[in-house]
C-alpha cells in the first residue's frame, strides 16, 4: 500500500459563515502534515441518538415522515437531537416515546456513526429497545409521523431494494441482524 501516513490537523482558525436553526456552518483552516494549510468546511449540528424498537413478535417499528432534503417521505427509526448536556439514552427513551408512543427500560447501546463525517460533526448514538409498553406520543408541532412495523426479514429486503435509504436506519438493521443471527464481532 502507499499513500501519506494519516495525521490529525492542527486547527488553525474558525470562522461561523452561517448560523441555522438546525444547522451552523464554519469555515475551519487546519494544518497540513506538509506545513500547508486548508479549508474545510464543516456543518455542526450537534449529537442525537436514534432508537430500533423491537416488539413483542419481533417487528422493527419505524416512523415514515416527509424528509424536505429527500424530497420524499423516509421510512427510519425513531431519532432526535440531543438537548443541551442530556445523555444520548435520555435521549433515546424520549424520542420512542414521542415518536412511536412506545417507552421501555430495556434500552441497550449498539453503536455510534457519523452522519457525514466527511463535512459534518453530527454523532448517532443507537440503542436497541425491547419489552416495549404503551405511552403516549408528543410530537413536536411540525412532525407528522406514520409508525409501520416490519418482520426483521422484511426490513433486511427492504435495505436491500432501496426502499429503506436513512443511513442510521439500515446501519441499526444491519447490525440488528449480526446479532439476531450470531454474526456479532
């Protein structure tokens, strides 16, 4: 193999471009190992959690809601931005809730991702919830949510034929499916 060796940069400068509701931009100057500098343009948006919830018969439970930069209404897991200092599974038991009316106390860590690492910091805690009890939805005003529920069977196919497309969703499915099948690492 060749290539340069990775080294973390050295930050240089920053510099707010654009301040969002959802979104900041910055343009970021780092050091380059060759002594160059670089711009970089980086989205903050701050960390969430997302939640795969199973029930009782196995079924993944999604939440289908229009996604404006999709164009098109998105079948995906329940998520949400971390509040200020919350805990990404505070965050997680919430957004269930919310989102699907569903709450639990057997909430598990799965994993951590990047959203776009390559020009975004946002992180996605995801959990996986079993032995799922009624609750009560509290949508923010401005969600309009449809909840389905799928075989992990069918969730696996629907990855595969382009009907799930949310990279948190098919990562929560895919590492769902190692573990249902005792393919973990």
């Amino acid at each position: 193999m060749s290539g340069n060796k990775a080294v973390k940069a050295e930050l240089l400068n920053s510099k707010e471009v654009f301040k969002g509701k959802i979104i900041d931009v910055f343009h970021d100057e780092i050091s380059l190992p060759d002594g160059r500098s670089a711009i970089r343009e980086i989205v903050k948006r701050g960390s969430a959690s997302a939640v795969l919830p199973v029930d009782k018969d196995g079924n993944i439970i999604f939440v289908k809601q229009y996604r404006h930069p999709a164009g098109e209404c998105v079948i995906e897991i329940p998520a949400g931005v971390l509040e200020k200092g919350e805990d990404p599974l505070v965050c997680a038991k919430r957004e269930l809730e919310e989102e699907t009316s569903y709450k639990t106390e057997d909430i598990k860590f799965l994993t951590r991702m990047y959203s776009a690492i390559g020009f975004c910091d946002e992180q996605i805690y995801i959990y996986i919830a079993k032995n799922l009890e009624q609750g009560e939805f509290n949508l923010d005003d401005d969600e309009f949510i449809e909840v389905l529920k799928y075989s992990l069977e069918d969730a696996m196919k629907m990855v595969f034929d382009g009907k799930i497309t949310d990279s948190k969703t098919i990562i929560a499915i895919l590492a769902y499916n190692a573990l249902t099948n005792n393919n973990s690492v």
